[in-house]
C-alpha cells in the first residue's frame, strides 16, 4: 500500500509502505480502508523543519493522526461496528496499565502511542496510508458525515477537551486568540458550550473571516491594529475566559490585560517557552490552565456533528490527491489561503 513519508525536512515522499501490523486480524481490532485524513500544525513542522523543539525526525516516519475510513474487515470480539461503515479514527492509544490511566487521565498516559510521533524512538508511525489496522476503541462510528468531516474529530476534541477544563460557559464572555484550526474549533465549542459572545483575534483576514463564519461575533486583526484590543482593558477587563491558541507571548500578554479578575486562561497552543506577567496574574486572581490533547471527547466531537450542532464543513479549504501531497503540504503552510487542507486516500 501507499503511505506519506517524510524523510527529512522539505523531504516528503509518496511511497510503498510495509505495514508493521500483521496480515491477521487481532481479537478487537479492525481493518480500515482510509478515505480522509487532516493536515495538522505538527504534520507541518515535521514537514518544514524536521521536527519542534527538541523533537526531531530520526528515522523514515508515515506522517498524519486526524484520518477517517470505511471498516473493510472485523476481528473477533467487536460489535457495533459493521462492514463498510465509516469512522473517525482516534489517533490517541493510552495504555490503560499505568498510574495516570488508572486515575481516569488516559490523556497523559505514561506510555501513549500517538500516530506520526517523533518523540519516542522508534518513531510511532502514521496514519497517512490507504489501510490501517486499528482496536474497535479507537473507532466512532461516523454514518451521516463525510469523511471530510469525520477526519475533523480529533481536532475537535482537542477543542472539546479545551472547554471542558474551563467550566462553565453559559453566559459568559469569551476571547480566543490565534484563528488556526484550534482557535476556530474553540469558537464553535465556546458557542456550544453557551458562551453569550466571542471574540477572535488573529494577524490574516482570511482566518478571521473564517471565525466569523464559526460563531465569532467580533474579529480584531491585531496584526493591524496592535491596540483593538484595549477598550476590552478598561476598568478590570472585559472577558471570562480566554482561550489562548497560538502559543506566543505577543497574543497572551496583551490578552491578560482584558481579562476580568477570576478570569480563566486556556493556554491551548504549544510554541516556545514565554516569560509570563505573573504580578498580573496573582493580581487578578487569575487561573492559569493547560489543555492537553482529550479522550471521551473524541466520541462526543462525532455526535454533534452527526447532529449538526457543530458545522466543520466550512474549516476544510482544500482537498487533494494522494499522489499530491507534496502541494497539499505546501497549501497548508500558508495560512493566506488554508485553514485545513485534507488528503483523500481513495
């Protein structure tokens, strides 16, 4: 079969690829034929530079981990599942053994396989290829979206989870900063979630119209007017909660500024270290949190959008061939004209 290997940074290759799974069925699993799967800001970073931070490619490695399929083989022991459905894959495998699983915190799993991941080695491979062997866990059934919008499930979660660690919504007065797939998806959870308005910043106008489409009532392009944001800074602040998705110092800080006092902090995006205005923080009472990754999310991320609670239709800008992925991965890297380039397998 066929899979999307990067090699090096630049260095992406469409290539036959020999499994590591077997050619049997286990007890549990499923075979899956891949119809979609997402580019995401990590597939990226392998793509452009090898790597982030201190996680760098050291081996061959099948990108991708946001991918749906059709169910084309069903092992022993599964149900609810039947041949040809479609299913979102979770990319996400804790294993279920140690301390953290067991005290219900699967997402920070001491021993997680997480597909297309560098960080250990072996490398974990990717889902990027036209079939893959998978538990029936992994799998939510997707019947009723396309698989454009059932690869969209892991994002999602990663939103979903986001919310969830902030509390309550209903009523409240929401900012989210960095208009990526991440910041969009936040927007859709926050409306969701009831939050009674949301207000989105980013540096294109591209992403902010894009939020507008995702519930945004208000988008500040901070990259043209660095100050819009400080008529929300009058008094204590304005917003409850900030869902934070960039990941870089020059959106938090500012951001700090407009939060009410026992405001919350989301800090959804991962980019370099940052120094932190803590006197502000301390002051405002503010709660700092993190948001890593998700579980029982996953499921509920599929369930409304089979319900059409959340619209992820209008996030999928572009969609390419297998044998095109070298272009998908350039699209996908300008944020001028993508929000979520997808691969269709079949």
């Amino acid at each position: 079969m066929k899979a999307i290997v990067i090699h090096g940074p630049k260095d992406l290759r469409v290539e036959e690829y020999a499994s590591i799974e077997g050619p049997r069925l286990g007890s549990g699993e499923v075979r899956l034929k891949i119809a979609a799967g997402g580019i995401c800001g990590s597939d990226l970073h392998y793509y452009n530079h090898g790597g982030f931070g201190t996680v760098r490619l050291r081996e061959a490695m099948v990108l991708g981990h946001e991918v749906s399929g059709h169910v084309t083989e069903i092992g022993e022991g599964v149900s609810g599942l039947t041949l040809g459905d479609l299913v979102a894959v979770s990319p996400s495998r804790p294993c279920g053994h140690c301390a953290y699983c067991h005290d219900g915190l699967p997402n920070h799993c001491e021993n997680m396989r997480f597909y297309g991941s560098a960080m250990p080695f072996p490398h974990i491979q990717g889902a990027f290829r036209q079939e893959l062997i998978v538990t029936a866990t992994q799998c939510a059934p997707a019947n009723g979206l396309t698989p454009g919008e059932a690869a969209m499930a892991e994002p999602l979660a990663v939103a979903l989870h986001a919310v969830g660690r902030a509390g309550p919504l209903l009523g409240k007065r929401v900012l989210v900063t960095g208009c990526g797939p991440i910041g969009q998806l936040a927007i859709a959870a926050a409306r969701l979630a009831g939050a009674a308005s949301v207000v989105a910043t980013d540096l294109s106008d591209f992403t902010l119209e894009m939020a507008r489409k995702m519930g945004a009532d208000e988008v500040i392009n901070t990259g043209v007017d660095p100050e819009a944001l400080a008529a929300y800074s009058v008094g204590k602040g304005h917003f409850d909660v900030l869902f934070e998705c960039t990941g870089v110092a020059p959106a938090l800080i500012p951001a700090i500024d407009t939060m009410r006092p026992r405001g919350v902090i989301l800090q959804l995006g991962l980019g370099a270290e940052m120094p932190l205005p803590m006197t502000k923080i301390a002051a405002k009472e503010l709660d700092l949190r993190g948001s890593f990754r998700f579980h029982s999310e996953f499921a509920n991320g599929v369930l409304a959008m089979q319900q059409k609670r959340i619209d992820v239709r209008p996030l999928i800008t572009q969609e390419f061939a297998l044998e095109d992925a070298v272009k998908a991965f350039e699209t996908a890297s300008d944020r001028s004209k993508a929000v979520k380039a997808q691969l269709r397998f079949t």
